[in-house]
C-alpha cells in the first residue's frame, strides 16, 4: 500500500498566515514573534475587519489582518511581492487606515496606526536586514510623528544553515524559509514549533483550506505572469522604438550627405514619402 503524500503548506502563503492568527489556538505562536521584534503585544488587542466576523470561514482567508486596542491599530500584512507597486499599496492602506480615524469636528485624540509586514524578500538598500522600524520623521528640523509608524521583517534573511546560532523566536522566522515539513522539523524540536508545524499537516488535508491556498498561489502566478509579460512587450517596445530612432538618424545623415532618396529607400526600407518627411 503506498503512502498518499500530502502537499506541504508553507508558512509564507498569506492564506496559511491568516489562518494562523484567526484561530486562537495558534495566534500566540505568531504574537510572541511580534512582541519580540516589535514590542507589540498582540494578546491585548482585538482583531477587527469590516464584517465582523473573526472566525475561521472562508471569506476569512483573504481579510486583512486588523488588530485594534484602545487608540492604537495595528496591520498585520503576509507580503511576498518586492514590486514598488505592491510595496506602496501597503503604506497606502496604513496612511487610508489612519486617516479615517479622524472624522470632521471629532475631539481630538492621539490616534496610533502601525503597520507590521512579513516580507519574502530582502531590503532593497541593505541585502543583510533582518528588522527595521520606520517612522515618519523631519531630519532637519529632527520632528518625529508618531502617530504613524511601521516595523518589516525581512523573512530570506533567517537562513536556514545557520538557525543554530538563533533563539527560540527567531529560528521560528527561520520555518517561514522551509519548503517541507520534514525540514520544518530538523530546525525545530520546540513543542509549540512542532505544534504549528502539525497544524499545518493537518491543514494539507483540509479540502476547504487547500481550496483557498491553490487559488492564491495561482492567483500569484498569474500576476507574476502578466507582470513579466508587461516588462517584455515594454522591452519590445524600447528596442523597436530605438531602432527606429537610429534608422531616423541614419536617414538624416544620408541626406546630408546628399544621398539618392531612392538608394536611401533601398537601404532602409523606408518609402520615399516618409524620408521626404525627414528632408524638410
């Protein structure tokens, strides 16, 4: 009888993070991360969402992760596209969130937005960074708003050779790079660690998650897909456009030099009536 083998749900997919802080038995693995890179106890806070609804449904699976506390709300944000676009739409929501906080003629309040995004790629300016918190500030003048701020974790740069040399929370981020169960559990023997990690077996065989987590990964392929089909008809475009420009420049030049319109037709391809256009 042979084994059925189950398909391996990472940690990195945003359908499997969001499961992970919905459910309760299984938030705190994610929270104590979070407290330990950003100082933030997630424990104490509310999870919210236009609908109210914070169980685990299937709708669930593609709401955003909103977290609120008294004056404070926190994002919480699974991002696996280093694209500008996608990176700027994060801070949009963050400024968009914070913005509706402050309604016309309300008392004013100190009102704190932060956004928290796992990110599957590394810093575009320093390659090494494993964290960094963002604040909104003046370098100038040195004011700071705090009122708006933002931590990233930068997931590839927990390297799976050398998780021996980090603490408990952060050979947890270390489990986000693995790419199957069985190299989840040589990283780890922590018993809430495995405990995730049996959540997520058990998860591969979970139809109606696994129905979700498909659609995104296809849904990613095909936006990677139309991404890369736009930089290559961009690409076309640009060297179409550049030939076109050095043929142009060649035309004029074989004019100058007084040429035979017809033997410049000849050698371009160009009609005479389009290299007349260059002559005047």
């Amino acid at each position: 009888m042979t084994e059925t083998k189950t398909e391996f749900v990472s940690l990195c997919s945003d359908t499997t993070f969001k499961y992970l802080l919905k459910e309760e038995d299984t938030r705190k693995w994610v929270f104590d991360i979070i407290k330990r890179k950003t100082g933030i106890d997630l424990n104490y806070y509310q999870i919210i969402d236009n609908e109210s609804n914070a169980g685990n449904h299937i709708k669930d699976y593609r709401m955003d992760l909103v977290f609120e506390k008294g004056n404070t709300i926190v994002i919480v944000e699974m991002t696996n596209s280093d694209k500008e676009a996608d990176y700027i739409k994060n801070y949009q929501y963050l400024y968009r969130i914070e913005a509706r906080r402050f309604t016309s003629g309300e008392k004013y309040s100190r009102k704190r937005t932060i956004l928290i995004l796992f990110n599957q790629f590394r810093n575009h300016q320093n390659k090494n960074l494993l964290d960094a918190h963002f604040t909104l500030n003046d370098p100038i003048n040195h004011l700071l708003i705090e009122d708006i701020e933002s931590y990233e974790i930068y997931l590839p740069n927990y390297e799976k050779t050398c998780y021996d040399k980090y603490d408990e929370i952060e050979r947890r981020l270390v489990l986000f790079n693995a790419r199957s169960f069985e190299e989840m559990e040589d990283i780890t023997k922590d018993f809430f660690d495995l405990k995730i990690i049996k959540e997520l077996r058990d998860l591969s065989m979970d139809e109606v998650f696994l129905t979700e987590y498909e659609k995104e990964k296809v849904q990613e392929k095909l936006v990677n897909s139309a991404f890369q089909e736009g930089i290559n008809k961009g690409r076309e475009q640009g060297i179409e456009q550049g030939a076109k420009r050095e043929k142009i420049e060649i035309v004029k030049s074989m004019l100058a030099n007084s040429i035979d319109i017809k033997v410049i037709s000849a050698c371009t391809g160009l009609t005479i009536e389009e290299i007349n256009h260059f002559s005047v």
